[in-house]
C-alpha cells in the first residue's frame, strides 16, 4: 500500500459515491496514501460542497473528483455536464458498473478525465488519479496543463513551448486545450467542433476546417510539423493528442 511520502502534501479527494462499503474502502485506501478524502453520497451534497457559478470547482480547493454515475438523486454525468458548463476544472475519474461502452465515452466527452469500471482495484483508482494530477499543475485550482516541454495555460489561453508563446487564434487554442485534456484519446471533428462552438462566431470553423486549424497548430507547436509527434491524425477517426513527445 502506498505511503503519505508517495502523494504530495494536503492533496484533496471529493468522492462521491452511494455504496457505503466501496466508499468506505476507497476512503481508507486514499488516506492511506496521503490524500485527504471528503465523502458524500449525493449529488445534491457534491453540488453543495462545490459550489456555483465562476469559482465553480475551485472553491474548496479540491485536486480532484471520484464520482459515480449512478446516485440515489440523479446521474453522474449531469453533474460533470454541469461543472463543466459552469467553467469548472476540477478533474473528473468516474466510476461505472454500467457495461456499454457508450456511456464511458459520453463521460469522456462530458469532460471526464477518465473512467474506471465496477469492480476495480483501490490501487488501480490510486494510480488514475495519481496520472490525473500528473497531467495537472501542482497547485489546487490551477488551470496550467504540463506535457513536457509544452505548457498550455487555460486561464492566461496562452501556449508555451519551452517557456516560450506561441501565437495560436482564440479557436486555435480551443481546439488545442480540448486535445490536451484528453490525452491518449481520439477525438472526433464532431466532438472538436461543439469544443469551439462557444468561442465567438463558430462560422470560422466547420466540418474539414479543423483540418486547416490543426495544421496551424502543429505549425506553432512541433519541431517538425510535417512529422508532428503531438497531435496525432487517425485517418477516418480524427485527432489524438499523445501524452509525451519527448520522454517527459
């Protein structure tokens, strides 16, 4: 079992989860390494905790979600839907026992960050979140992803390579920040499109035009556009943003 030295200082869990038991055993196996849990069992109380509007997520300084889909008032997704569409960036693992795949990839493209069916292992949920707070700056509420040497910085919409901007449009860098919070997965021009709808007048970007805007993107971002090692192009699929390009 893990060691409070394992998880940095005062990390912070809200689990929200209605099986007293599993609740109970993931608590003990958080604490255990570290984390500071706060369970409830409702998505009413989750609501409470996390609070309204724009600080939505940030508030009571949460590092992180473990959220069931299944609850007594309602379903999981609607409160990532929710969070999401209120600005919120806390990271979202949620937690299954339901057996189509569809309803992962909806939580996938609600804004979860991950997924772990029902029956899982307490070390396996430990290792999720461990790779979601990897994904994520150190400090509670920050919105500054890190993969290597490129930092994309939500609140600032600022890219940076090597500490250095680089020029991307407002839609370009919608595109890139819907890419990067789902690393290793592939996206759809669909799922990017909606992901840009609601920055200004969406006229600029339609069906094959992600193209040409991911093509920009490698442009200001990779060494060697014509070979990109960060954005990845899956023929007929669409678009995977790779966890590392350069071993860190």
């Amino acid at each position: 079992m893990a060691t409070v030295s394992d998880e940095r200082a005062a990390a912070r869990v809200l689990l929200v989860e209605d099986d007293a038991r599993l609740a109970q055993m993931v608590e003990e196996y958080l604490r255990a390494a570290g984390w500071q849990v706060r369970h409830v069992s409702t998505l009413a109380q989750a609501e409470s905790l996390l609070g309204m509007g724009d600080a939505i997520g940030h508030g009571p300084g949460f590092d992180a979600m473990v959220l069931d889909l299944m609850l007594p008032d309602g379903d999981g997704l609607d409160l990532c839907r929710r969070l999401r569409g209120a600005g919120g960036e806390l990271p979202v693992l949620m937690l299954t026992a339901r057996g189509d795949p569809l309803d992962r990839v909806l939580g996938l493209e609600l804004g979860a960050d991950d997924y772990l069916p029902k029956p899982f292992e307490p070390r396996e949920l430990l290792a999720r979140l461990r790779a979601i707070q990897r994904r994520r700056t150190g400090t509670p509420g920050s919105q500054v992803l890190r993969y290597g040497r490129l930092e994309i910085d939500a609140a600032a919409r600022q890219a940076r390579v090597d500490g250095e901007p680089r020029n991307l449009t407002g839609y370009q860098f919608d595109l890139l920040l819907a890419l990067a919070r789902h690393p290793g997965r592939v996206l759809s021009r669909e799922f990017l499109l909606d992901a840009v709808k609601s920055h200004g007048d969406a006229s600029e970007v339609y069906d094959r035009s992600i193209d040409v805007h991911v093509s920009r993107i490698r442009a200001a971002l990779e060494d060697d556009p014509r070979h990109p090692r960060r954005i990845l192009t899956l023929r007929g699929a669409g678009y995977v943003f790779a966890r590392s390009q350069d071993g860190n």
